[in-house]
C-alpha cells in the first residue's frame, strides 16, 4: 500500500551527504509537512509513497540545500564600493563610513531581501547573517522562507541602530525574544571583533549567549597584522585572552581564522570551538589562507561562507567551493589537499553542525527538514557526469540551480522565485545606491 504524502522528488542522482555519504541513482525523495520522509532508489519510493504534488528531475543532482556560514546580507547595496585595498583601509576609510552615512532600516531590509533572492538562486537554503538592523534582516529571511541564524553586530562604538553598546546588548535581547520558537530564524549573539569590542562587551556578550544557551560568534584572526595588534593590545595571545576569560566552547564559532597556528587551533579543539572559512573574500582583501586542513586534522568542524558583497562581491557557494579546493591545493602545493568531498561537507552538513542545526539541516535523512537543492545538469558544461562529487565542487555554478525547497515549501521552480519578488528588490535596491554613491563623494 501506497502513503500519500505532500511532494515526491524523483530521478537524477541523489547525494544525501549523510554520515555514509550515500547516494541513489536513480533516487527518489519523499517530503511531508516541512520533513523529509524517506530517501531512498527510484523504485521503491515510487512503490511506497504517492505525492500529491511530483517533481520529476531525470537529469539533474538532488543535495542538501547549501549552508552559507558566513555574511552580511544587507551589504549587497555596497557591493562593489570598495575594492582592492587591504582589510584596514577597506574597513575604516570606506566601509565604516558608508553604513555611518546610509544603513537604516530600508537598506537593511530591501538589501537583505536582494540577498536572499541571489542566495536562493544559487542554492543557498541556510545563512549566517552579522549586521546592523538585524531585525529587518530576519523580516526579509521569513519572508523569503529562508532559514538563518543571526544576530545584531556589537561595537564599541555607535552604529546606525544603536548609541551604546548596552543598547546592542538590548536590541540582541529582544530579537532573541521576539523569534524564540521560529521555524526558520534563530539569532546569536555578535560582537564584531576583539578589537572593535573591549573586554567588558566579550564578557556581556558571553553572558547574553550563556542565559540563552545560543552561539557566540565574531571575526577573528584574519590576517597576521590583526593578531599582532590584539597581542599588543590584550598582553597575550588572541585565543589565549578567550580561553582565560572564558569565553571559549562548543557554541563559540570565530569567522575567518586566518592568523589561527599551532597553539590556537589546539586550543580551539580542545574546547570544541567552531570555524566558518571565507576563501573568496580573505583572498579579495590579501588577508592570507586559513590553515583549514590543519584545523580539520586537529577535530575542528569548519564551515564555508561567502562573507558580505563588499568583500567577496557575491553570494555564490558554488564559486565558494570551488576556490576553497583550489586555493588549498595551490597553498600546499599538494592536489589531494581538500577533495571534493571534503568541502561539500563543509557546505553543507558541516556548515550545519558549525552553526547548531546539524540536527535539522546540511543532509538529506529521514526526520530532518526538507531543504533541498535540485542541480539541472543537462548542461554542456555538465556533461558528462562521472563523479557527482566532482561536478558539484568543479563544474556546478550557482545558475546551475533548477529548483530550492526550504522547510517543505518550494522557494525556487524552474528558476522562478517563488517567494520573492526579485524585480521589485532590485528597483529598491539601484535607488538606495544612487544615495550610497552620492554619500562617497
């Protein structure tokens, strides 16, 4: 006898990604409420469930939706405002100024919409989001139908949505309250960086995360003149100073580590620390390359991310993946440095464990949420397909995606947005440049 169920997935090669890295061709999925039910061969779901709405898909690769660890979505209305220069000069000549001059709560929101129309496009069903006007930022995300995980970024100093860091602190709590319970939007807490925040903003921002038993995460450790200044400024070592002061655990995730060496990433598995990688935009800014295999040896989950659009300037996981295995390769000189395998993990379950949701999301198993990337492969430049692995980390771009659910729900058919009106971000978004541009003059 056959089960009903709300949408069945068929054909094409299936890469579940799951702790046996199982695949199925032809495979078949099956997704009931927000839930995947069952994956499995062809044959036998097409024996077993019945859907009441089918998308066949003979020729394509069906994966978890991508886990994009690291970004600052609004910042789609920067991209491009400041390119090649070093990460300092990037920052205080230009970017702090701009935000400073332009980001309020419409810019956040039309930018971070944009955002997840560009991520969704690309198979991006998860992000990690860090920016100012955070609660637009989580509008845009429910009403996109993505999942993420956010938080408002803390400073020492004012930003555009709040004068004191008390005030952040404040505005952190009430996002926490306001989306506790949510299907799709989870909030952290988010200083900046260690040296954009004193020790008295770490230590309240570690107790926010403690009551609330959610991730703390900053930028650390990107390049090598950014972990001499915190020496200099702490006494001691980066790492050091946040495992002295407690601030170091499995809910602690750092972005970019960069600078990490021996002792750091022995300290950061040793406290189960998390690591998101940003290849793309630590190149774009010459900030060096992340010893991620080493970390990898060492027991640290590692997650990819793409960073904001000012720095990398796009939003594409697929370009991410590829540039991850590559640059290691070329960093080591060694091709079997960073396979494949390795990083789509990182993309995609890994992504997932880094940010708190390895149960939910980042594999397609029974019981987890369906967020699901359908890959159209019959493509020229994707054929043929030997190794589905391969295809997916070298050959697949992001324009490659058919189609994207998130939480059961269809967000992209047939390249059509579903949730999002993509025309109308855009118009929004080229009249706030028009302002950004003008600002800089």
């Amino acid at each position: 006898m056959t089960r009903t169920v709300d949408i069945l997935i068929t054909g094409g090669t299936v890469v579940t990604l799951d702790e046996r890295d199982a695949t199925f061709n032809p495979g078949a999925l099956a997704v009931d409420g927000d839930l995947l039910l069952a994956v499995g061969g062809r044959e036998e779901m097409l024996a077993a469930y019945r859907g009441k709405q089918q998308i066949d898909a003979p020729d394509a690769i069906i994966m978890p939706g991508l886990v994009n660890g690291h970004t600052h979505a609004a910042m789609t209305c920067f991209r491009g405002i400041a390119d090649d220069m070093e990460l300092m000069g990037w920052l205080n000549r230009y970017i702090f100024p701009a935000e400073a001059r332009n980001v309020n709560p419409e810019l956040a929101y039309w930018g971070s919409l944009l955002a997840c129309a560009e991520m969704i496009r690309s198979g991006t069903t998860t992000f990690s989001d860090m920016y100012i006007f955070e609660e637009e930022t989580a509008r845009a995300a429910k009403q996109a139908g993505m999942r993420c995980l956010l938080g408002e970024v803390l400073f020492d100093f004012p930003s555009p949505s709040f004068k004191s860091p008390a005030e952040g602190l404040a505005c952190t709590e009430r996002l926490i309250q306001q989306w506790d319970g949510d299907s799709l939007i989870r909030i952290m807490v988010e200083p900046h960086s260690l040296y954009t925040c004193s020790p008295d903003l770490l230590k309240a921002s570690k107790a926010l995360a403690d009551r609330y038993g959610i991730p703390l995460a900053t930028h650390l450790l990107e390049n090598a003149a950014e972990a001499g200044q915190l020496a200099e400024k702490l006494g001691m070592r980066a790492t050091r100073f946040l495992l002295e002061g407690g601030f170091l655990d499995e809910r602690f995730i750092a972005f970019h580590c960069v600078a990490m060496d021996e002792e750091d990433m022995g300290i950061f598995a040793d406290r189960g620390c998390k690591v998101v990688h940003n290849p793309e935009s630590n190149m774009k800014l010459a900030s060096g390359v992340a010893r991620v295999s080493a970390m990898q040896r060492r027991g640290i989950t590692v997650g990819l991310g793409t960073d904001g659009c000012a720095s990398n300037n796009n939003l594409d996981m697929f370009a991410e993946m590829d540039t991850a295995a590559k640059l290691a390769k070329v960093a080591l000189l060694d091709p079997t440095a960073m396979p494949a395998r390795t990083v789509l993990r990182m993309a995609t379950r890994d992504g997932a464990e880094v940010l708190g949701m390895g149960a939910l999301v980042g594999s397609l198993e029974a019981g987890k949420k369906a967020d699901i990337c359908i890959i159209d492969t019959d493509k020229p430049h994707l054929t043929p397909l030997y190794d589905p692995y391969s295809h997916l980390v070298y050959a697949v771009g992001g324009a490659d995606v058919d189609s994207v659910l998130i939480d059961g729900k269809p967000v992209m058919r047939n390249r059509r947005l579903v949730t999002i009106d993509e025309q109308e971000a855009m118009r929004r978004v080229r009249a706030i440049a028009l302002g950004v541009s003008r600002s800089l003059r």
